[in-house]
C-alpha cells in the first residue's frame, strides 16, 4: 500500500534521503531550510540505515566533511540557503574540480548579503554560471512540489555519480516550507564497501595491493596538463547537455504567449495561465526541470509558434537571459518577477503578460 | 674477494627503504624536514600494518603533493579543510585509519574553526601539524606562528607584534579542548628527534584505533628557503629561536 | 471542488496548527492539499497565517491572491485579508480584539467567538479547533470522521489523549458559529 504522508519540502528531503540509502548529511542551520537536518536528527537514521548526521561548525565545514565522503565513494549531501551555499562555493569548485559526485540542496532566500528569509530565485546566476571559480558545471535540478524535493534526491545522487559531478536541488522558501502530500519510496539500503570498490574504483577506501593508490585532487601545477583535464571536464558538460535536459510543459500545443518559470513560480504560474486562458489569452508554460543543462532547444522549438515569451522568476531577471540566449533574438522576451523576498501573485503575472507582452 | 654480490643477502640487510614511501623525487627542497616526517610516517603504517586501511589528507602548501610521496590513498583538501575531510572520511569509514598533513598557514590561519572543531568534537583522526613559522608555498609571507622580530616576505621588518599579534601557539590551545587525548610537539633535525617523532606518530595512530580521540602531532621544522639560511644554519636558528617559544615534549597525554 | 483558505491570526492561537489539520483531513479523505505558511519573523509571534488549499484536482499555485474562505482572528489580518475574498466568498472571523468589524456586502460573513467559547469550557488550547469547528458547519469540506483521522496525523502520538477534547471543541464550534450578514 502506498504510504501518504504530509510533510514540508524541507522534510520531504531529509526523509527521502534516508530511504535512499543515503550515507551522511553534514549541515548548517539556516533558516528556511533547518527543518532538513531537524528532521533527520528527530529520525536518527544512524541507528536505522547508519546514515551519519552531522551538524556542522559551519557551511565551509558541511561542504568539506561532503567533499572527504564523496572521495570517498559515499552518497553524501548538504543543504542549506543562500548565505550559507555562497560560503559552500569554494567547496564546490573543489568538488567539481575533484569530479566528486554529491548533492547540495539550497533552499533559496532573498539576498543579497544577509538578506531576507522569505523565499527568492535569485542564486540561479551562482547556479547555473559558476559561482566558484573555473569553468565547471553543477547538474541542477529545480522541484516545484514537495513530492519532486523527495524524488529529486535520488534522481539527484543518479546523475552525480554518473557523471561524477556535484548536483544542486535549487529549490526556494515556498517549496522548503509549504507541505503538500508525498509518496516515499521504499527502503534501499546503502551501499557496501565491496560495491563501492567494484563500481566506483577512484574512491579513496584504503589502498588494495592489486591497484595503485587513488587520489582525489583538483590541482594539476602543468598548464598544459590543466588545460586537458579541462577540455575532460568540457567533454562531459557536453554529454550532460545532450542526455539529460528535463522540461514540463503545460498548456504550450495552442499558445500564442509562453512563461519560462522554474520551482515555485511555475506553480504560481499555473494559476496564472488558469486566470489568462479564462479570459482567452492563449498562453502556456514551459518549465525547465534541469536549469543545467537548459532546455534550450524545445525553447527555440516553442519560438518559431508563440508571439512572445516572458520569463517568470523571483529575481530582477537571471533566467531571463538564458531564454534570450536560447531564442537568439527570434521572439521578443520579457521578465516579471517580484524579488527580495516577495513572491509575485498569480494576478501579478497575468497584469506582466499583459502589459509586457499582449498590450505591448 | 669482497664480491659485493656476497654482501648482498636477506640475513645482512639491517634497513631498507619502507615500501610506502614512493620513487618519486621529492618536491621539497634540500633541508626541509617534510621529507622526513612523510618517511617516518611511511614507516609508522607499513610496521603497524595499515597501508590498505589508511587514507591521508593533504593540504595546501608545501605538502600539497604529500600524495605523490606515500603509497595509500589520499585526497587533497582546499586550503584549511583537511580536518573536515578526515572528520567525514573517519565518520563514513570508522574502521579506517586516517590522518591529515598540515602547516601552520592551513591548520593554525585559514583552517583554524575546522581544526578547533574537529579537535573539540574529538574526531577519531590524528592531525600532523608542520610548524616552520612561515608560508613556504608561496615565497616566504608571514605565518600565524611567525615569530616576534622575524622577517618574512609580508613583514619585511619583522613581525611586529603591537600590530599583527602573538604568534599562535594552536597545540596548547587545542590542548585544553577535552576531544584531544594526546598533543605532543617534536622535532626532526637531530636523529634523536627523528625517533622520538616516530615513537609520537606511532602513538597517534594506536590512539586511533583504541577510538581515544584527536591525536595531534606538531613537527617545529625548518624553511631554509624561506628563512634564506642554509640548512644547517636553519636548524641552528631554529633551536635558538623556535624551541623557546615552542618548546618540544607532550603537552597533553592521555 | 476546490477551497481556497487563508487562516490569519496572531502566533500562538494555532493558526498553522490548525492549517495542518484542516489539510490533513484533506488528505485522508483522498484530495489534493497544499499547505503554505507566512513563515517569516511570524514564527516569534506577531501575526501568523497559512494558505490551505483543498481540492479534488491537481493544485497549481500554492500563494494566492484572493480566498473562498478567510478565516480572521485578529484586527491586523482583518485589515490585510478582508478586500481579498473572492465576491460570493466566506469571511469567519472571531469578535475577540476586533475594534473594525467587517463591512463588505458582496460576501457571507460569519462569527464564531472562540476565544471566549475556549474561556468557558475552560480549555484555551483548544480555541483553533473551536474556529475549525465552526469552518466546518459552515464549509463541510470534509467529513468529520477524516478530521479526527487528520487530528491523529498531525498531532504527535504523547498528545493524543487530547483528541476526544478537540473533537468536542469541533462541535462545540459548530454550534457557536453565527451568521452575520448574507450577501445580498
């Protein structure tokens, strides 16, 4: 029988990441996203799954402590807000400059600085761009209900050892705090050393006499030898590209207009697109699932059919400018969005839609 | 005849090089002490027996490398981190045996709340601090542990202590936190030190496995480079200036 | 069906509490529920409320401009949520602290003195399932065999020895409830 619980995004997390078979949290509290490691502290999964919980002295610690288990094959995992994942970028370059696969989730304030606890979609440029330094990529996946915050989480731990790269659940106030039903899946155990060692060969579990040591770095002082692992790395943010775009859409067959929104402005949204198609506007929504890779060509594919695009986030427009780019200039594209902590009404959109894009 | 082929037998073999150090040269220069901390640690695993089961953390600076020199596994920390790393690798695989490599720049500066922490927490981990009293990596800049009066490339005049404070002495510090069980401060420039470093090392790493908590190990060396002092010279200066200030011995056995 | 709800009080009346078992009563009678809270500096008391949308489909958005229901326990929510009631809406409200009652025309209005009612049964813990008590005679969006299930779902298993008082609180909140005026 399946198992329906309610239960806030932030728990949903913690809860799926327990019967993932997940092997360690190592957290900061931040607020809206301290029910995680809450959770999973009131569920003591160490006496259950083994899973490890461990709080932190600070994010630059949580990001580090995921780092030393990722190296060493484990299925780790942070998560935090906005503050705390600026302070996580030094450990996020490293991991990816380390090919580390591990799940970072941030649960996205108002900024910037210190900011607001309200919930806000401005970290997508320290996203999807960077945020720490070099050329690397973080896999990012964008829930918009607390059902996909607890799917994501293996889905999230799937891609990372796949393509050996840390992933991000961008996710925001609403979605961590708002509770909806879930359906968990079942207990998977965590994996063994022997599996580790026989399908992840890299991790640091100890020198075997039939192989030579492991060693997990990002430092390589040769240019030259720098610049190869590079062209690597690149090589594999193109096959991420090619398989592993995720896109909804709803309502687009018949629009004339589309909104681009993510997590929780595409569920506001969606409320939107219900008030503008009763008044005949005929409009529909495309929702990047993976903000990277970004669906980039089902964008251009909706470009050649609608009149005009306005890209929906609560930001003063990121986003906005990766749907430009993908359109390269074949349709005009807008953003609306309330930012620093407010969150735009499904009204509000509708007025966006209509001054930005119909009226204008 | 003296064949040397006749000398050379099992039955005559009185020391040979331990096979967990390996044949690359050693990126360090000429009269630095890491050389000879990665060989007695070399030793320490290969006579306890725990090449297999132990994973080192290297850090940033002169030792960033460390992991080219030893035959285990090893993963490289950003700068200050190695602690944190240890801390998840000792919590994720408790049967292992783990260590982190650190200068005073990485443990006692930037990496300071994480080597606090995991001493406070008492992480099962035994941390191997370098103190040469100087960033050496990168030419010479003041360190935490730079003494009074002494130059380097960022106080060219000397560190002056009304302006940029006391050199740390971080062992005594993590010496009171009640995670730690042993905090010793040896030396590697005299052969006598070179075994009582050993006998230490050793120490930290059976602490370890009796789960006794943090083991720190703190090597005041050299950095003829950075010190610009000839090796010799460097050993000398440094027993004259350092020992004072950083006297050698266990500040804390449990 | 679909019941779009905001709950708007004070901290400490269980206004998300009661956001909570409203939507849990949802969920064990099979709908699709969504629970967001204004959790802000509201959580170290202030004002509070919670958006509780129940419905037979899909739900879209769970931030919302305008309610079916508003459900207002003190003068500041009285003040913010009263003009956002869908015209042909419901408004319930409790006279404890009200000093501007509320005037629209074009809405149902409805007052359930809980506070008081809470008062006189000597059990003020149980005032947000008196105000619950008297949503419920007015919207029986759910039945109440669904609402005690969600009162055991949503409340830890040390307290449910507390549930039969709040099953009476429910009822007695039924019967309490009064209508105001009627829209025209």
């Amino acid at each position: 029988m399946r198992e329906l619980k309610l239960m806030k995004g932030n728990e949903a997390i913690a809860e799926a990441a327990i019967r993932a078979g997940v092997d360690g949290y190592f957290g900061y509290p931040i607020t809206p996203q301290s029910e995680v490691m809450e959770t999973l502290m009131a569920e003591k999964p160490w006496e259950t799954t083994g899973m490890v919980v461990l709080q932190a002295e600070s994010e630059t610690a949580s990001i580090n402590m995921v780092y030393g288990g990722a190296g060493c094959g484990k299925r780790v995992m942070t998560s935090s807000s906005s503050p705390g994942v600026s302070l996580m970028q030094e450990g996020l370059t490293y991991l990816a400059g380390a090919e580390l696969p591990c799940v970072v989730v941030n649960v996205v304030r108002g900024g910037p600085g210190l900011g607001t606890i309200q919930p806000a979609q401005s970290d997508y440029f320290q996203t999807v761009k960077g945020g720490g330094h070099g050329d690397y990529k973080l896999i990012t996946l964008a829930p918009a209900s607390v059902q996909e915050m607890a799917d994501f989480v293996e889905l999230s731990f799937d891609l990372a050892f796949k393509y050996r790269n840390p992933v991000m659940i961008l996710s925001d106030g609403v979605i961590g705090q708002m509770m909806e039903k879930v359906e968990l899946n079942e207990q998977k155990p965590r994996w063994t050393e022997d599996y580790i060692n026989e399908n992840y060969p890299w991790a640091t579990t100890g020198k075997k006499a039939n192989r030579a040591k492991n060693i997990i770095t990002s430092v390589q002082l040769e240019a030259s030898v720098q610049e190869e692992f590079n062209h690597k790395l690149q090589a594999k943010y193109r096959s991420v590209e090619e398989n592993e775009v995720r896109f909804e859409e709803v309502m687009c067959d018949d629009a004339e207009y589309l909104i681009v929104a993510y997590g929780s402005s595409a569920r506001i949204c969606q409320k939107s697109i219900e008030i503008a198609r009763a008044k005949g506007i005929k409009v529909g929504m495309l929702r990047p699932i993976t903000l990277y890779p970004f669906p980039t060509e089902q964008l251009m594919k909706r470009a050649k059919q609608v009149k005009g695009m306005l890209s929906v986030e609560m930001s003063a427009g990121q986003m906005v400018e990766d749907v430009k780019l993908a359109v390269e200039c074949s349709v005009p594209v807008e953003h609306f969005g309330r930012f620093g902590g407010s969150v735009h009404s499904p009204g509000e959109v509708v007025e966006a839609l209509e001054q930005k894009l119909i009226g204008g | 005849m003296s064949d040397i082929n006749t000398i050379i037998k099992p039955e005559n073999l009185i020391y040979k090089r331990t096979d967990v150090l390996s044949d690359n040269d050693l990126s360090y220069c000429p009269g630095c002490g890491h050389g000879t901390v990665h060989k007695l640690i070399a030793e320490v695993i290969e006579e306890m027996g725990i090449q297999d089961t132990t994973i080192g953390i290297a850090p940033v600076g002169c030792s960033v490398l460390a992991y080219n020199y030893l035959e285990i596994d090893w993963q490289q920390a950003a700068h200050g981190r190695a602690p944190a790393l240890a801390t998840a690798v000792k919590r994720l695989m408790p049967e292992k045996n783990v260590f982190s490599y650190q200068g005073d720049g990485d443990l006692a500066a930037i990496g300071t709340a994480e080597t606090i922490h995991a001493c406070n927490r008492g992480e099962n981990i035994v941390m191997i601090f370098i103190n040469n009293g100087i960033y050496g990596m990168t030419g010479g800049q003041m360190a935490p542990t730079t003494l009074p009066g002494m130059a380097a490339s960022t106080c060219p005049h000397g560190r002056d202590v009304s302006h940029d404070g006391e050199p740390i002495k971080i062992s005594e510090i993590l010496a009171q936190l009640p995670g730690t069980c042993y905090v010793t401060r040896q030396s590697v420039h005299t052969a006598a030190n070179v075994r009582k470093s050993k006998k230490a090392l050793r120490k930290a790493f059976e602490n370890q496995q009796a789960n006794k908590g943090t083991s720190l190990v703190e090597i005041v060396s050299n950095c003829n480079s950075g010190w610009k002092m000839t090796p010799i010279k460097s050993n000398e200066w440094m027993e004259e200036n350092m020992f004072p200030y950083y006297p050698l011995g266990d500040i804390k056995n449990q | 069906m679909k019941e779009e709800i905001i709950i708007a009080g004070f901290g400490g009346q269980g206004v998300l509490s009661m956001g909570k078992i409203l939507a849990y009563s949802g969920v064990m009678q099979d709908m699709e529920v969504s629970w967001m809270p204004a959790y802000g500096p509201e959580m170290r008391g202030g004002t509070a409320n919670v958006t509780v949308i129940l419905s037979d489909e899909r739900i879209s958005s769970p931030i919302l401009h305008e309610y079916d229901t508003a459900i207002i326990l003190n003068q500041q929510s009285m003040d913010k949520f009263e003009k956002d009631v869908k015209p042909g809406g419901t408004l319930i409200y409790d006279g404890n602290g009200i000093t501007r009652h509320p005037e629209r025309t074009d809405i149902n209005i409805y007052r359930v003195d809980a506070t008081a009612e809470a008062a006189r049964m000597h059990a003020v813990k149980t005032f947000n399932m008196i105000v619950l008590g008297g949503y419920l005679q007015v919207k029986p969006v759910v039945e109440m065999e669904n609402v005690v299930a969600g009162l055991k779902k949503s409340l830890p298993e040390r307290h449910h020895h507390l549930i039969p008082m709040n099953e009476k609180a429910i009822t007695r909140g039924g019967e309490v409830i009064k209508e105001v005026s009627m829209v025209k």
